[in-house]
C-alpha cells in the first residue's frame, strides 16, 4: 500500500497534468484553432461555428474547471 502522502502528491499532479493539458487545448484554440476556416469549411461540407461562439465554451469549461479546483481545495 502507499502511503497519505504520496497518494495526495499523485492526485495533486494529476490535477496538474489536466490543467496543463487544458491550457494546450485553450492555447491551441486561440491561436492556431481558427486559422484556415475557409479551407476547412470547403473541405468538409459543414457549416463552422463562430469564434465568439467557440470562445464562450472554452470560457464555460474554464470556468467549470475552475469551480472544480476551488471545490477540491475547499476554498
């Protein structure tokens, strides 16, 4: 069995490991993520959405993520 405190020091680095995977995702997403919609769109045969609407559901998860970390440490 491990011990407290290497259980809490893995459940603390997976809550790091999934916030840096969400800002590669975010950081993806306004920067590179919008690039090209012309082509895309072309080259699928469906509509894309608006930015400001793929921006409102990044600031929706951010948020959602955010309450989650602050539930977790009992703020």
């Amino acid at each position: 069995m491990i011990g407290r405190e290497i259980f809490t020091g893995m459940i603390g680095l997976f809550w790091i490991a999934e916030a840096a995977f969400g800002a590669l995702v975010v950081y993806w997403f306004v920067t590179q993520g919008f690039d090209g919609d012309e082509t895309t769109a072309d080259a699928t045969g469906v509509a894309l959405e608006d930015r400001s609407t793929t921006l409102g559901s990044l600031a929706i998860w951010a948020g959602f993520f955010g309450l989650l970390v602050l539930d977790v440490i009992g703020a």
